[in-house]
C-alpha cells in the first residue's frame, strides 16, 4: 500500500524490491525492518539481503551504528563524503518532491499525524524570543524556508508575524499554499519559487527565518553559504531557526529522497562555520520512537 511517498508492505510478508526498504526512519521514510520496537515491525528483506540470506537492515537513529558488514553504512561526518555528484543531488531530490501529493501527510512523508505535535512544540521553542527581554525578536516578517505547502507559515507564522515569505523548490506546493493559507494568505508577501542553495534572502528583512525539515537537501558548503546569506537577512534581533532531524552519529545519505541526515556535532559545526551564534537549542518531545530525533537550533 502507498501512503504519500511511503510503502507500506503487508504484515508478515517478505518485502519486494521497495525504493524505501533499508532506508532511515523519519518524516518521509518508515523504517521498513525486522527490528522489534519499530512503528511498522515488519520482517522485510532487501532483495540483495535475500540474496545473502541476511535480514533486514534497519538504519533508524537507534540501529544506525550496529553495523552488518558489507551494507551501506559507514556514516560519514561531512556531505562531501556521502554526496557524489552534487547536480544530480539536486535534480534528484527536485524530482522526488514533484510527485509527492500537495498535502500535510505529504511534507510529512505520511507523518501528517505528528504535525499538531511538531507546531506545538515549536510555538513553546519560539515563544522565548516572543517575550520581554535583551532577546526579544520583531514579529514584522518572518520568512519560511522549505515552505512547502505553507503548514508552518499557517499555524505557526501567520498568525504571530505581519507578513511571512515563502521559499520552496517545487512551484506546485507554492501554488497549493495559495488555497491551503485561506484568508490569512493574503499576509503572504513574496511565495519565492527557488532552490535555497541559490535563493538570497533581502539583507535587513526579517525578523524570523524558520527553516525546517529542509537542510538535508544541502550540501555542507551550500548550507553553511546560505546561513551566511541568512544571517545578513535579518532585522536587529533577528533570529534563524533551524529544525531538523539529527543521525545519533554521522552524516547519512538517503537514495529516495537524494537527502542527508547529519548528527548534531556537525550542524553545530556548520552553524558556527557561518557565523552565527546559537542562543538555544531543543530536542521536540512525544514524537514517535521509530523516527530520528528532531531538534530545534536557534541563532543569529
Ligand atoms: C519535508 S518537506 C518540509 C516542508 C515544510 N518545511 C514543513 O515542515 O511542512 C521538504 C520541503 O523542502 C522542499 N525542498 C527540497 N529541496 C529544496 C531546496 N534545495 N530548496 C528549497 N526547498 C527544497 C520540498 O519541495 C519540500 O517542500
């Protein structure tokens, strides 16, 4: 069965040749594995696992370290290890995102159960830099980066910030924002239809950058670039958010998607590497067990 961009296979049964089998657990993958504590806990097989008689390898946050030789998964530390050609990266990752369904479940990789939770527990994250205090952030323009169809600009930036920008590669999830906002999507300045590794944000614009579930579709030097551009992007006071997935070790590639998954250490490192300083940082909580951590980093 298919649900959004997931595969879910019949309980019980060996898996078929799945685009998503071995793949790691998080919004957009299930992890498709023999392992016991897993959401699906299917016994399924690659078909080169068969082939060797092996069982299914799972790669979520938790198993991504007990290593079966001769599989995958030597984790690297840096993009430049685990990306081999940078322009097919991109077009990949453009293709995928073209034929995943305009809707909630479909950002979410068929988590669309989660998003309640995830806008909770970034409204808590934000509500700090909302408050009186040196820290205290503007509430004029936000822009939202990764948009999507706009599920973070709804619940999360409308209605705290005048007028919120979009950015996103895939102009069909642009133009669904259009309907999917209602009203309040007349407060949409600017619906930008680029890639971030090329899209500058205007210097001195924002009070808020909120980008989420997206910089694993950048390479090491374009994230740490288009932090950079970030950074001269905002207002005084301004701040980026970053909220993301996060390896227990290592930088992990996902085929499916043509995405990687990359340990706190090395976003750390990356954000630093740009220029900002991080003010907090946050683990999101009651999310499911099967999925990698998400965190929450914010800067400026
Ligand atoms: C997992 S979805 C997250 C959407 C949104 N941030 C949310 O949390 O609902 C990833 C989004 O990133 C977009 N995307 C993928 N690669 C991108 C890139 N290089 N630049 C900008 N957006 C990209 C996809 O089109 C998709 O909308």
């Amino acid at each position: 069965m298919i649900l959004g961009d997931l595969t879910f296979l019949p309980t019980g049964s060996v898996g078929e040749a799945s685009s998503d089998i071995g793949m790691p657990c998080r919004p957009g993958r299930v992890c498709v594995t023999s392992c016991g504590h897993l959401g699906q806990g299917l016994p399924v097989q690659r078909p080169q696992d068969v082939a060797l008689g092996r069982r299914g390898r799972c790669q979520c946050a938790r198993h991504s370290s007990e290593a079966w030789p001769g599989i995958g998964a030597d984790p690297g530390s840096m993009t430049s290890e685990v990306v081999e050609d940078e322009g097919r990266f991109y077009s990949k990752a453009q293709q995928y995102w073209k034929d995943v369904p305009a809707t909630v479940d479909g950002m979410l990789g068929g988590y669309g159960h989660i998003s309640n939770t995830d806008l909770a527990g970034s409204r808590k994250f934000l509500q700090r830099f909302l408050q009186d205090g040196p820290d205290q952030i503007g509430t004029t323009y936000a822009l939202d980066c990764g948009a999507g169809i706009g599920r973070i600009t709804k619940r999360l930036l409308l209605p705290i910030f005048k007028t919120v920008d979009m950015v996103d590669v895939t102009p069909d999830f642009l133009a669904k924002a259009k309907t999917f906002l209602g009203q309040d999507g007349k407060r949409v300045g600017n619906y930008f239809c680029c890639g971030l590794q090329d899209f500058h944000p205007e210097p001195n614009h924002y009070d808020l950058i909120w980008i989420q579930w997206v910089i694993g579709h950048l390479t090491d030097e374009h994230l740490v670039a288009f932090l950079k551009r970030c950074k001269a992007g905002l207002r005084p006071n301004g701040i980026v958010i970053i909220k993301d997935n996060a390896t227990q070790e290592g930088v992990v590639m996902d085929e499916v998607d043509s995405s990687i998954c990359r340990d706190v250490e090395v976003v750390r490192k990356l954000i630093k590497e740009a220029g900002l300083t991080l003010l907090a940082e946050e683990k999101q909580k009651n999310f499911p067990d099967e999925i990698y951590s998400v965190l929450s980093f914010a800067m400026r």
